[in-house]
C-alpha cells in the first residue's frame, strides 16, 4: 500500500501537470526519506527539553550554540563555525501586576514584561487604568487625560482574517509603540491586550521599541480572557494598578549563529536554509522557532543521506537573536557583503512547526514565476500557496542586497494560540507535521540548486 501510494503520487505529477519525472521521483525520494528516517522531530525533543528556553544572552543559549554546531556536524555539513556576533542582554526578572477596583478587592494578574522593556527597578508603580481601542482612539486623547495614568490598549486579534499573519501584524503595531505612546503623553506604564488568536488566559510576550528622548516606562501584556474582564470593570468603575518588575536591559555580549554548509561541486554561489536558535525566556520556544533550526539542520542531512549532488553551497544558518534584536540576521549579511560571498536565494523557516501550505517569495516578477510553476509538483505534498510576497526577518539583510528570499508557510490558524507564551513546547509540535516542512524546503532547495 506505501508503494502504491508514492507511486501514485509520481504519476499524479507527471500526467496531471507535465512536470519532469525526475523531478517528481526526487520529490517522492526525499519525501519518503525524511517521513520514514528523519531526524528533526527528534533533535527538537532534545533542544527543548535538554536546554529549553533560549534567550539571546542567556546561558541556555550558549548551550544551544554548541548544541546546533553538534547537530550540524551528525547531519554531515562538510563545515561548520561559528559566527560572531554582538547581542542584547535583557534579563525578566520578577514581576507582578496588581488592581484594585473602587468597589471590589485587589487581584493580581497574570502578566508578563514585554521584551525589552525597562521595569520599576523593583519599586511599585500604581497608578489609574484608562482604556483605548485603538491607535485613533489614543491620538484624540489630550495628554492631562493621560498624564500619570496606566494605558491599557485593549486592541484585540481580529478573528476575521483567515491568514492570522495579517492580524498578527495588524495587532503588532500596539505591542511595539505601547510604552513609547504613552510615556510622550506623561502615562507611567503601558497594559497591552497579547497578540492572540486564543480565548484564554495565557500572557504573549515579545519585543517592544523605545523612541529616542523619550521616558523609558514599562509595558507588560496580559492574556483575551483578563483583558475582557478588565474592559468589563473599566466599564462600571475606577480601577487602579500597580506593577513592580525588575526587568530590563543588562548591556551587550558577544554570542554566535551557527553555520554549516555542504560546498558545491560546481558553483561555490550560496543557497541558505536558516532559523532562529534563540528563543523567548517563556515556554520552551518549539514552534518559535526550534522547527525552524531542526528543518532546516535537516536539509543538509536529506542531501548528504541520499547522496544529491548539490550543484551549489547549501548552508544552514541558525541565526543568534532574532527575538530582540535581530543582531544574528544583520552580522550574517554584513559579512556576507564585506567578503563579497555571492547568495543565489535564501528561506527562512519561522512560522511554526504546523503543516506546510505555501511559499512566500520576495523577489522579481522572472523568479517568482519560474518558482510559481514548480507549484504542480509540490501539490501532492499539501503545498498550494505561492502568493505571499514577505521572507523572514533574519534574512532581510540578504534581500536588501538583491538576494531572492522566501520563507515556509504553515498553517497558522493555531500558531498565535501559543506564540511568545509558556505554551510554546515540545508538546504542541507533531512530528509528521514538522518533518513535512523540511520536506518542502528540501524539495524547494533542489529545485533552485538545479535550475540557477
């Protein structure tokens, strides 16, 4: 029945959308080769719960770096470093959210610090909530209304976009300028509502943006479910809040990204595969993004295990502080620029460990099509969306030197239940799932190494 069924996959390709047999056939073989023998699922198990969460800065980062340089190596890359690179340390701390209504008992919330944030150096901060929906609603208010008040933009996930990215984006705009809109209109600290898709009580962390001369105040977030029985007091009552958090930035370290490459045989031009290794200091990051660095460790061991001779450099990049700072993403294509090293395309995996429905592809109008009218080979395999004109943040530094960049789209109707939370474990990822997305990106990589 296995055979019947790969068999018939093959074929589907071939009479169906006249692709190349060969071409189907090396789908079908690393398919089958990564579905049967691959290693991510379990190599994810050991980063995370070996190591577990990996703030840039930490010391379970560090164990990560030499962990993804081991796993390189096993997977057969011919070279493997490490690259330097000056990071942000932030450091949580405790925390605690208090507030007491006019008429009831005091209450503390869960709550967490957003990334980056500076805290109250351990003292408390109390002040009156007042309540905005939106960033419209926030410039119409004149700053005595604000002054020496909490902020809580109460802006929540829109629910009516199918592609929750979009409202993720939508959404991100609060979490990145809370702390700084507030303190230029003389507010104390700022309450977001978390970017979630989920109906629960669950905290989402994740970074934030201090503006040049402008007061550095605190910004903490807080799970839908606090958030709407906030918004039901704020409705009938004052509501007063403390918050006492030891949280901010401890200066800069030098850290690493992990490299490792496969040299071509004929043209030493670069094709990257890459994830962040770095992780929030909350849950155990597994979708965020170990399933980027197992995938992508495991393209080099699909390429090695069934003997593809790669044309070009494979490289798998395990980028260095992608959650609050981007320092990796931005050292890589500085390097690569300074040293000349010329990248033929580059895809990053950092959506989540879901199923994988589509590529994106940022790149000229020629590229896109060329990769568009692969898409009938990639059917079978669940893949259907090529639409998507955005690659990821560690690569951006590429693309702005004309490199064409791409980056894994799962589904991700559950990715942003679980996102920059204590949710965000080993449990939540299923293995089929994660090993499909390196099978996209293992076939997406043999295309482009034959056909540039």
């Amino acid at each position: 029945m296995k055979k019947l069924i790969g068999t018939s996959l093959i074929f589907l390709s071939i009479g169906l959308f006249g692709q190349s047999k060969e071409d189907s056939i090396q789908f079908n073989r690393i398919s089958t080769e990564i579905l049967n023998n691959g290693k991510g699922y379990d190599e994810l198990r050991d980063l995370t719960k070996t190591i577990g969460k990996r703030l840039s800065g930490s010391e379970a980062y560090e164990k990560s770096v030499q962990w993804a340089a081991k796993e390189l190596r096993e997977a057969g890359a011919d070279k493997v470093w490490l690259q330097e690179v000056m990071i942000p340390v932030w450091e949580r701390g405790k925390e605690s959210l208090q507030i007491k209504p006019h008429t009831g008992k005091s209450k503390n919330l869960k709550m967490l610090s957003l990334g980056n944030s500076e805290g109250t150096g351990g003292k408390d901060v109390t002040g009156e909530i007042i309540m905005v929906k939106s960033l419209e609603e926030y410039d119409k208010l004149p700053a005595e209304k604000v002054k020496d008040k909490i902020v809580f933009f109460n802006h929540p996930f829109d629910q009516s976009y199918i592609q929750t990215f979009i409202a993720y984006r939508d959404a991100g705009a609060y979490r990145r300028s809370a702390a700084a809109l507030t303190a230029k209109k003389g507010g104390k600290f700022a309450i977001i509502r978390s970017l979630s898709s989920a109906l629960d009580d669950v905290p989402h962390t994740g970074g934030m943006k201090y503006e040049d001369n402008i007061t550095k105040v605190p910004a903490v977030c807080i799970g839908n479910t606090t958030a709407d029985d906030l918004e039901k007091l704020l409705k009938t009552q004052k509501v007063i809040a403390t918050l006492n958090s030891n949280c901010g930035m401890k200066g800069e370290k030098l850290s690493h990204s992990v490299i490792g490459e496969i040299t071509g045989k004929k043209d030493k031009s670069v094709i990257v595969v890459g994830g962040h290794l770095d992780s929030w200091d909350v849950g155990e990051g597994a979708h965020d993004d170990g399933a980027g660095i197992v995938q992508s460790i495991e393209v080099i061991r699909t390429f090695k295990k069934l003997g593809i001779q790669n044309n070009h450099t494979i490289r798998a990049v395990c980028f260095a502080n992608e959650e609050n700072g981007t320092k990796g993403g931005k050292q890589y294509g500085k390097t690569a620029k300074d040293s000349n090293e010329k990248h033929l395309f580059a895809i990053e995996s950092d959506a989540g460990g879901f199923s994988p429905r589509g590529i994106s592809l940022e790149m000229d109008d020629s590229k896109r099509k060329q990769i568009q009218s692969w898409g009938n080979l990639f059917l079978p395999y669940g893949v259907y969306n090529f639409e998507g004109k955005y690659s990821g943040s560690d690569i951006a530094p590429l693309h702005e030197m004309g490199v064409p960049a791409a980056e894994l789209v799962p589904d991700s109707q559950r990715y942003f239940d679980i996102h920059h939370t204590e949710e965000d474990t080993f449990e939540k990822v299923n293995r089929r799932e994660l090993l499909l997305g390196s099978v996209v990106m293992s076939q997406l990589i043999y295309m482009i190494d034959k056909n540039w």
